[in-house]
C-alpha cells in the first residue's frame, strides 16, 4: 500500500509496520511505501498514526461492507 503521493521519478522507501486490526486484534502484514521526501516528515507521522487507529482487516473490512449494502437494500 502506498501512504501519501509519489511522483513518477520520485524514489519510493518501502517500509513494514506492525500492525493490528482494530476490531479484532488480528496481526495483519504492514508492508507500505512512501516516498523518499515524504518519508519522515511531520504529515506522513500524522498519517500512519490516523491509519493505525482506523485499519481493518480484509475480514473485518469485508462484514462492514456487506453490513453496508443489507441496510440500504
């Protein structure tokens, strides 16, 4: 997954986060990319943070959407 915007010649740093899901405490691969100016910055700190408290696993992301489409049938 790609964190923040990469331009086409722009190097990419390719990093792993531990990560969890926070619904059901799942240990999910965190493997991200980011581009080497961005990287480190004060935005991309804000961002990891924000997406950390927010991830969902494919399981979990999955009964949210499907819960999703039943309501509004």
């Amino acid at each position: 997954m790609i964190i923040g915007h990469i331009d086409k010649n722009e190097k990419k740093i390719k990093f792993q986060l531990d990560l969890n899901c926070t619904k059901c405490g799942k240990k999910v691969p965190g493997g991200l990319q980011a581009s080497e100016n961005y990287y480190g910055s004060q935005l991309f700190k804000i961002e990891i943070d924000n997406f950390k408290k927010n991830y969902l696993c494919g399981i979990c992301r999955d009964k949210k959407r499907t819960k999703n489409k039943k309501s509004s049938l």
